[in-house]
C-alpha cells in the first residue's frame, strides 16, 4: 500500500508545480505522513485518517506563513505605468483637437493630447494623468492644483 501513497504524493507534487496556490503541497506531504503510516498498520481507514488529519492540520498551521509570502503588499507600477502622475514639459505645443503635440518626461519623448481636449503651449509643465495607446493624456500642473 505504500506505493499507491507514494504515487499520490508525487501526482500532488506534480499538480502542485503547475498551480500557484501553494495548497497541493501539503496534500503531498499527508500522504507521506500516510507512507509512513502504512509501514505500521495494514488497515487502510487508519492511513486515509493520517493523511487527512496531517494534511488539515499543515494546511491550516501554514496558511498565516503562506499568506504572508505570497501576498504582495504593494503593486509596483511598470512599463508606461509608472509614468501616470508624473510631470512632464511640453515640447511642441499641444493642439488636441488635431491630435499633435509632444512631452519629455523621464528624458524620453511621449506625443501627448491634452485632458477634455484643452490646448497646451509648448514650455509648460504637464502631469500625466493617463496613458491611451501611444499618446499620454496631461493637464497643465496649475488646473492639476485647483482641482486638489
């Protein structure tokens, strides 16, 4: 009987490998326990028993840990994400209605409309409030203070 919870255990460790849940584990780790078990008793209620107590008891005895490990507190912006909020200079005038217009932020180039289609002349220090597609949306850092 022991190979029958071997096998079980390393199915659940398989299974485990292709899930992120991090619950698998510890059902491969009870029917260890219950390997174990079997090398002591041929009856087969008492080895479901000890995989199912063991299994329970280090599923719940691990869940504070695991949550703590896996959870992740803050999500860092990346990519164009990390630019929203950030202030920017207008280098060529910004004409919404036409869709032209272009800011340097972090030392790169973005072409940029301007928010509910306002103009924005070029030496003007934008915020970016979000990004669509290729283009950032700004407003002017003054209509940004108004409206905090």
């Amino acid at each position: 009987m022991w190979q029958i919870w071997l096998i079980i255990s390393g199915v659940c460790l398989i299974i485990e490998i292709m899930t992120v849940g991090f619950l698998i584990f510890w059902l491969a780790i009870g029917a260890l326990f219950a390997m174990i078990a079997s090398f002591f008793t041929n009856s087969l209620l008492i080895q479901t028993a000890v995989f199912v107590i063991s299994s329970t008891i280090l599923i719940f005895a691990t869940k504070p840990f695991v949550k703590k490990i896996t959870q992740n507190k803050s999500n860092i912006k990346t990519n164009v994400y990390s630019l929203i909020g950030n202030i920017g200079i207008v280098t060529q005038d910004i004409d919404s209605i036409n869709g032209t217009g272009q800011i340097k932020v972090k030392g790169e180039l973005w072409s940029a409309i301007g928010k509910d289609n306002i103009n924005i002349s070029k030496g003007s220090k934008v915020t970016i409030e979000e990004i669509q597609g290729v283009k950032a949306i700004v407003t002017p850092i003054n209509e940004t203070s108004k409206i905090n």
